[in-house]
C-alpha cells in the first residue's frame, strides 16, 4: 500500500468503504429475511454482536503495524474525509447515541446545551487548533507543550490532565458497552464489560492508530446509518415526511397544545391528568410523614425499633434497607419522585422555566394581593436566571472542553497536511452534525407518540413494548395507574433517557431487526470512543513518560512493547472500575470536559497565538487552572463531601470550568510576564506552527 | 529563518479572520441563549426561534464557519506563498 500515491489511496479508500456499506446493508436485509423465516430475536441479537465484533477485529488485524508513525498517527496519511469519519465515531461516545435524544425528551429546550456545547466546540478546533497541531506534527498533546514551552514539567502536567479526562470517560464508555452487550445478548452485565473490552483491544493492540482509524470508520458508517433509519420512518409515520429535521415543527406544535391541555383541569384530559397529580401529592405526603416519624423514633434513640417495626409491617423484604438511613433516603427518593410528578408538565421548546410560582400562588389562593403575585414573580425570575447562567456556563465548558480533550485533537496529527487538517475539521463536524440535529426531532417524536398513543389509554391495551421494556427494567419504564382510573395519564408514566433511543424501532413499528441494528449502532458508538481514548492513555505513558523522559534511547521495537503492554494494564483497570458500576458516571463525564478545558485550553492556545507565553506561565496556568476547577467541584459537590451552598453564582460543580478557565488564562499571562521571555528557538517553533510552509524553516515532524 | 512583511501580513489576515468567524460563533451561541426566552416568542415553520437556533439554527452555522475557514485560509496560504507542496 505505501506505493500508492495519496489520490490512489483516496479513490482505493472509497472504493473500499463503498462496497463495506452495501455489505452492510445487505448483511441487515438478509437477516430481515431470515427474521421473517422466524429467526429468533436472541440470535439476531448475537448474532449482530459476533458480526459486527469480528468485522472490527477483522480491520484490527489486517492493519496491525511494527512501525511506529503508523502505530501512533496512523502514518499521517489519512485523507480529510475519512479522518473526519473517524473523528466522528471518535467524538460520539454511548452518552450522544443513545443519551442525548433521552435527554432532550426529558429537559426539552434545557438539554440543548448538549447539542450547542458537543458541536459549537469544533469551530474552537478549527480556529485555534487544528491546523497548528498539524504542522507541529508530533504524536501526542503533551509534546505540544513540552516542545512549546520547554523542560518536563510541563509535558509531564499535560500528561497528568490527559489521564485524569481519559480516564474518567474511558469508564463511562466500558460501562456503555458493557450495559449494550448485556442487552443485546443477556449476558452479565460484567460479563458484557470483558467481552466488549475484547473487541476493543483486538482493534487497538495490534494496530494502534492505523487500525482504530480505519475500525472507527467503519464504526462511524454503522452508528449513522442505524440512528436514521428508525427516526425517518417514525417521521413518515407521524409526519407523513421522511426529513423529519424538517417535519418536527408542526409535530412540535401539536406537542405543545397538547401539554397546554394536559395542565388545563378545564379539559378532560387535563382533569383525569390533575386527580392523578393529586394522587401523587397524597403520597408524597404520606411519604414526608413516614419521614417526619422516623427522624422522632431517631431522636428518642429507638431507630433500631423503628427499622425493625417497619421491617415487620413491609413483609420483611430481601431488599428491605440495612441501616435507619438507608431507610430515610428512600423514603425521601419517594417523596422527591411523588413531588416531582405532581407538577405540572413544563413545555418542551419552553426555555428557562421558572419554578411557577406564580402559577401556583394564583391556582391556590385566587383573591391573592398584587404585593404576593410581585413576590411570585420576582422568585420565578430568579429561578429562570440561575438556569439561564447555568446553561450558559455549560455550553461554555462543553464546547472549550472539546477543543481540550486529547483524543480529538490527537486526530489532527493523522491528516496528511495542514491543509487537509482545515478541510477535517469540517467533516468531522459534519459527521457530527448528521446526528446531532436529528436527535431533538426523535426527541419531540417520541414525546408525541407518548401523548397520543399512550396517554389516555385504558392500561389493558397499552402497546406490547411498554411491558417489555417495563420488564427489562422499571427505571426505564413504568405505568403504575395511580389514581385507579384505568385510564393512563402522563403522571402516571415513567419514562427513562436511555429508552427513548432503543424504543423508536418498536414505537415505529419496525421488525426487530432493526432494534438489533440501533443497538449495534450503540455499540461502535461506544467502542470506537473507547478505543480512542484507551490508546490517549497508553501513549501519553508511554511515548511522553517512557520514551520523553525515562529512557529517550529506547528501540521502536521496545517503545511499541511498552505501548502496547501499558494499553493492555490501563484497559484492564478501567473495565474493572466499569465493572464496580461506579455511581455518578455522568457527572464525572461532564466534569471530564471541565477538567480539560481548564487544564490545557489557556496552555494550547496561548502558545500559538501568544509568543511571549513561556515556561512558567504554562507552569502555573495549567496548575491554577486544573486547581481552581478540581477544588470547585470538590466544595460544591456533595459526592466530595461538598454543598451547593459553596457554589459561587449558583453555578453547578459540573461546569466548574468556567472559574478554572480564566484562572488558567490569568496564570499563564501573569506567570509569562512575571519571568524572562522564551528563547529565540521557542520564538521560531511558534512562527513554525503559523505557517503551514515557510522558507527555511525549522522542523519540528516526528519520523 | 526571516518573516517578511508579507508573512506578517499573512498571519493578521489570519487573525483577523479567526476574530470575525468567533464573534459569528459568539453571536449565534450566547446572545441567542441570553435572549431565549423573548426569541423564543418568535415561531417559524412550528419551530420557536431560540428553540430553533439551539436544536439546528446554530449547528448549521457551526459547519459553515468551518468549511468558510478551510476555504479561505487554503487560500491565502496559496495568495501569500506558504502554501505546503503537494503529496
């Protein structure tokens, strides 16, 4: 292949890809066929993992490589197109394929800040980024600065910052395949972790970067084309259009006057949907009592007594809780779970939703005195605002946050020039893109669905997916008819982020095929994020600690040994930490993103587009900048021990961010300016990087 | 290694360039946040504005940025001759 010229190996590439798509749509036809023959769902089920497992393993192994350009950027040769393919699979972890249209459907115009902050992101790539990295042409971020601003220490904080990202996302991602593999198959769900784990490793052990890159598009062809096919055809469906982007306005509409009835106890609907609020308040009180008695029992030293009696009255239980507190939190999940439905639904396109004070102020007391309807509002306003701050703060760190994380920017360096590096960023976003916008039309999809077929239906002739899924696991589905009416009301329905994406085949009426797809879908989207962010890991320890800065002497053989082997160990270590189902896994996805941007945001860009930044600016950028925003998320955070009352604005821990990002910023001006300013190299290896090509210039590219 | 006057050139063209596509982006993103609410009073084809903006408007204008930035600075590196030789 290395005969090839770039435009042969470009058209040879499409070719390639091209005849791989038609396989695939072929291999899902066939077993369409065969599903009609009466195949049954659970070998569909392993049999789309085994295929498409051993297809990744397959590219794994035919691009399996000695050479260490190869193993590290994937011999810079990957045309603009494809590494922009790649990118995508790269950047679309489980929480974008299967999360972000759960989300959607939940928050409404709130989880938009997803959809801005995982995209807006790419235009900081490009314009800052990309093609500066390009033409520095190393192998890894942390060369970046230890080149940039000299000595280890900074090299050595970058490597610091990139495992500490990777890592926490590295997790979320095993645990994604692990809960996919379990679905799909019913195995284990810890037995899921190994197994998706091996299709990982298969792909990048032996190839490093030339083989995910080559997988992860592959990957990406999959993810795409499993994400569309259910959306259009439940757009054709509901819409009669099969371009739902387009057609879920009007469906939005139709969504909106329907929430509008829902909360109108003058209509029907919106009577049978306010006895079973009503309903749900009485329980919550219920619960708040139960609560109230058992802080008493707790103060008159008799919780033991307490717990023992409430044993007793529940039948004792296998799964009764150990201690008094356990006890309380889950009476107080309950009541929180009862308040919450007894609310009113909050419009999806609505932004900022105050806390309806008002509303509730004038539905309890009509005759209310203006001076109590001003203190209404001014409380609904202040509610509005901090959510307003808070999703701004969130966009914010999203975004600069994907112009930070390692794997992203690793990407650039695989391109065959700066040139095609520019033109990457475009693709990649448009790859992005293809999903990302179609995600809030599922979003408002599914909710319509949800409010004509479902709601107000007797509970006997509800769809069959709603008690499979009710029985596969009742946080993701639920229909408790609590008011007795037989009739269903929204308050009634449970409905979890995770289901939206994995019902839509069965909601459109689809053969189970295609639910094995979109799992599938889930899948590559899930190991191809993995297998990106395992090899960010394996070679900031080993090419920027081994070969940087223990033993420089080192063979390729043995650099490529050591790489290797340290893939193996950090792989290992994050499927078992997957597998102790660490809580909070979310949280600690997001904060990836803040961490990041606060760490080498200010570092990176100031070291292009500022010649003056130097050794100790970096220095002590990168550690006020990851300190402020570590020690915010440890103040606010309760999981640390911290409160929200700690927040400073009110600004969640999650986007703590936005305070570590202008420290970083201030650390590196101030700490440049305070000492001597870089030498004259320095100086020359920063109008390197601006130039794509320059007379007499000095090289910085890495064989 | 000597910039010239054009390297110079080149490189404020540059900056200028990065600094009017980020405002672009600063506009799309956070003024349209900041004023969601008002905006969202507007409704075109079913979609209200701000709702639009954050679920397409915005993503749209994101690629554009992107693909305007490649093309115009793949030509300036070529107008100011520091343009890489071909692969």
């Amino acid at each position: 292949m290395t005969a090839l010229t770039q435009t042969q190996f470009y058209s040879q590439l499409k070719r390639y890809y091209g005849f791989y798509t038609g396989g695939f749509i072929t291999f899902v036809i066939v077993l369409a066929i065969l599903e009609q023959m009466g195949l049954p769902a659970a070998w569909i089920g392993y049999i789309f993992l085994g295929a498409t497992i051993a297809l990744y393993a397959g590219i794994g192994i035919m691009s399996k490589t000695a050479d260490v350009s190869e193993y590290y950027v994937a011999g810079r040769r990957v045309p603009a197109l494809f590494n922009g393919m790649a990118t995508g699979a790269d950047w679309m972890s489980a929480a974008s394929f299967i999360g972000m249209a759960g989300t959607l459907y939940l928050s409404g115009y709130d989880g938009l800040a997803f959809v801005m902050g995982w995209t807006g992101g790419y235009v900081l790539v490009a314009l800052f980024l990309a093609p500066y990295l390009r033409k520095f042409g190393q192998f890894t971020i942390p060369d970046f600065l230890g080149a940039r601003y000299g000595g280890n220490v900074p090299r050595t904080l970058g490597v610091l910052a990139a495992i500490i990202c990777s890592f926490v996302y590295v997790v979320a991602q095993i645990y994604g395949v692990g809960l996919i593999t379990a679905r799909l198959t019913g195995l284990e769900f810890a037995i899921g972790v190994y197994v998706g784990l091996a299709g990982i490793l298969v792909c990048s052990f032996l190839g490093g970067m030339r083989a995910v890159t080559w997988t992860q598009v592959a990957q990406y062809i999959i993810l795409i084309i499993a994400y569309m096919i259910p959306v259009v055809w439940l757009s054709v469906n509901i819409a009669g259009n099969p371009v739902p982007q387009l057609a879920y306005g009007q469906v939005l509409q139709q969504v909106t006057a329907k929430e509008k009835e829902l909360n109108d106890p003058g209509t029907a609907l919106g009577a049978a949907e306010a006895s079973a609020r009503a309903a749900h308040k009485a329980k919550q009180a219920e619960f708040e009592a139960k609560i109230k008695a058992l802080d008493e029992a707790v103060a008159a030293g008799q919780g033991a007594d307490f717990l023992a009696a409430e044993r007793t009255a529940a039948g004792d239980p296998k799964d009764f809780p150990a201690t008094v507190d356990a006890l309380k939190d889950k009476w107080k999940k309950a009541a929180d779970g009862h308040k919450k439905a007894s609310g009113p639904v909050a419009a999806h396109a609505t932004a900022f939703a105050g806390k309806g004070a008002e509303a509730k102020l004038l539905r309890e007391k009509p005759d209310a005195s203006a001076e109590e309807i001003a203190k209404a509002r001014a409380e609904d306003r202040a509610e509005s605002n901090k959510k307003r701050l808070n999703f701004l703060a969130l966009v914010l760190c999203l975004m600069v946050g994907t112009a930070s994380l390692p794997h992203i920017l690793m990407r650039y360096y695989t391109t065959p020039s700066v040139r095609e590096a520019r033109k990457s960023v475009f693709w990649s976003l448009l790859f992005i893109f293809l999903l990302y916008f179609t995600a809030p039309a599922l979003a408002v999809l599914v909710k319509y669905e949800v409010y004509h077929s479902l709601v107000g239906t007797p509970f006997a002739d509800l769809p069959a997916w709603v008690a499979k899924w009710a029985a596969v696991d009742p946080t993701l589905m639920k229909a408790v008819d609590i008011n007795l009416d037989g009739i269903v009301q929204l308050a009634e329905l449970t409905l979890g982020g995770d289901l939206i994406v994995l019902v839509t085949p069965e909601i459109a009426g689809l053969p189970y095929v295609i639910s094995g797809m979109v799992a599938a879908g889930g899948l590559a989207a899930a190991l191809s994020t993995a297998d990106g962010l395992l090899l960010t890991i394996a070679n900031a320890l080993s090419h920027d600690v081994y070969y940087k800065m223990i033993d420089p002497k080192a063979s390729t053989v043995r650099r490529l040994a050591v790489s290797k082997g340290l893939l193996l160990v950090v792989a290992l270590v994050a499927a078992y930490t997957a597998s102790l189902k660490p809580g909070d896994i979310l949280f600690l996805v997001g904060a990836a993103f803040s961490l990041a941007a606060s760490a080498f945001f200010p570092a990176l860009v100031l070291g292009v587009f500022w010649k003056r930044a130097n050794y100790a600016g970096a220095v002590i950028g990168m550690t006020v900048g990851l300190g402020v925003c570590m020690y915010y998320m440890f103040i606010t955070y309760p999981f640390f021990g911290g409160s929200p009352d700690n927040e400073w604005f009110g600004i969640k821990p999650i986007s703590g961010g936005v305070f570590g990002m202008p420290a970083g910023f201030l650390g590196v001006i101030i700490g440049s300016l305070l000492s001597r300013a870089p030498a004259k190299e320095i100086q020359e290896l920063v109008d390197h990087v601006r130039y794509p090509s320059l007379e007499g210039d000095i090289e910085t590219k890495a064989a | 290694m000597q910039l010239t006057d054009k390297h110079r050139e080149y490189w404020r063209r540059n900056l200028n360039l990065t600094g009017v596509l980020l405002a672009i982006w600063f506009v799309v993103t956070f003024v349209v946040i900041w004023f969601a609410k008002e905006l969202n009073e507007v409704v075109i084809a079913g979609f209200p504005f701000a709702f639009y903006m954050g679920a397409q408007g915005a993503l749209i204008v994101y690629v554009l940025i992107i693909w305007y930035y490649a093309r115009r600075m793949n030509q300036l590196d070529q107008e100011y001759g520091v343009h890489e030789g071909e692969e």
